[in-house]
C-alpha cells in the first residue's frame, strides 16, 4: 500500500508514480502557476488533467483535496514530517513549494515578506481583475448591455498594470534582480490578459513597456515554456 491509497482522488485519477508529487489541474493562469513552479525548482511530479468540460473539478474525488473546486491542486506523498499532504490555492501551494526546495522565496525575512505582498497582490488583485475582464469582454459577459462592468473592471486593471509596471522600473524581476514565486504568480495572468482574452487594447497595455520586458523574459524562461503546456 502506498502513501497515497487512502486518499480518494486517486481512484479517479491513479497515480502510475506514487512516489512522486501528484498535480491536479489544467492550463489555465492559475494551473500553470503550479506547473510552471515544479518545472523551476525540478521536483518530480506527475500531471493529472481536470477537465471542465466533463465537470471534473465537482467530482467527489476532485472536492476531497480541493473543496472549493477549483484547479490546481496537489497531493505530495512527501509532506511534512514526511506524511502526504493535499493542498488547494495556488498561493498556497507556491509558498509550499518554495519552502520545500529551499527555492524561489528569499530567505531574508524582509525580502520573503516583499514576495509574499506581490503574491497576495495577485491574488487578491490582478486575478480576481483580470478574470472579471476576460468574462465581460470575451465570454458569456458579452450579452450584457450594460457597459459599466466591462469599463470598471478595465480601468481597475489598466490601474493594476501601472502598479506593477511602477515596481518593474529599474528591476529585473517583481523584487529586484531575483526571479520569485511573485513572478511566476504575476505573469500567467498578463500572459492571459493580452493573449487568450485578447484585453491589451482595451487597457492600453502598450503603455507598460516595463511589464511587457518582464513578460518577455518570464515567457522565454525554459521552465515557463514547459509548465505552460502542462497538463497536455
């Protein structure tokens, strides 16, 4: 019996590689934070799609590690005090990772508070924005006559952009010249912004030329290319 047969979602998705950390998510922004974060600091792992369009992610084996039903999620037969752990929030799951590697969060107490107010900035702000946008301005929020919720949420993130854009001058990374977790979390998302939802114009986004830099470098990282593409 391995370290991960109790836990139910392995009977809907079986783990070939029980030995290694187990991914459960698919290539959305908040999905490939995970991938792209298990591609840096090369821990192995095993991928396992959730699929919306067969409602995956409200399956009973699915709600076992991650009740809010949203991707990602993680199952590491590793966990601390060397017991299996399953994890939800792609916050939360970058700051386990990086504590666990010993990667990608500054080990100066003030520097890992800087990285952890970038995270939370994008939790807290540029998902939550951005998402909001993509809905009115590519998705079902297009039927809607009324203007005013594509404009708020465009403004808000136009506004977000200039926050990050600010941080960004004279830096290489979010915190300076160290690539971190805040990257990884930040940069799927304007990724995401300008490409699938197709939103640079509608916030003036040629305007960033700092994030667009970032942008650039973040997406020719190898890592990042990998981690994109995960799970297939």
């Amino acid at each position: 019996m391995t370290a991960l047969e109790p836990f139910l979602v392995t009977r809907k998705w079986p783990a070939q590689h029980p030995e290694r950390l187990q991914l459960y998510s698919l290539p959305t922004p908040n999905g490939v934070k995970v991938s792209i974060m298990l591609e840096e600091i090369g821990l192995p792992y095993e991928a396992h799609k959730v699929s919306f369009d067969t409602r995956d992610q409200f399956t009973p084996e699915f709600l076992s590690v991650s009740p809010n039903n949203k991707i990602p999620a993680i199952l590491d037969p590793n966990g601390p005090d060397g017991q299996p752990l399953a994890l939800f929030e792609s916050g939360a799951i970058l700051v386990y990772l990086a504590e666990k590697s010993g990667q990608l969060l500054p080990g100066d107490a003030a520097q890992r508070y800087q990285a952890l107010q970038w995270l939370m900035f994008q939790m807290g702000g540029i998902g939550p924005m951005f998402g909001q946008l993509g809905f009115f301005h590519k998705f079902a929020g297009k039927a809607i006559e009324d203007k005013r919720p594509l404009e708020r949420y465009a403004a808000e993130s136009s506004r977000l952009l200039g926050v990050l854009d600010r941080q960004l001058q004279g830096r290489e990374w979010v915190l300076g010249a160290d690539y971190s977790i805040a990257d990884i979390a930040i940069f799927p998302w304007v990724r995401n912004l300008v490409g699938f939802y197709e939103a640079g114009g509608l916030v003036g986004f040629d305007a960033f030329g700092n994030v667009r830099r970032a942008l650039d470098a973040f997406l020719a990282r190898p890592a990042v290319e990998r981690g994109l593409k995960v799970p297939s």
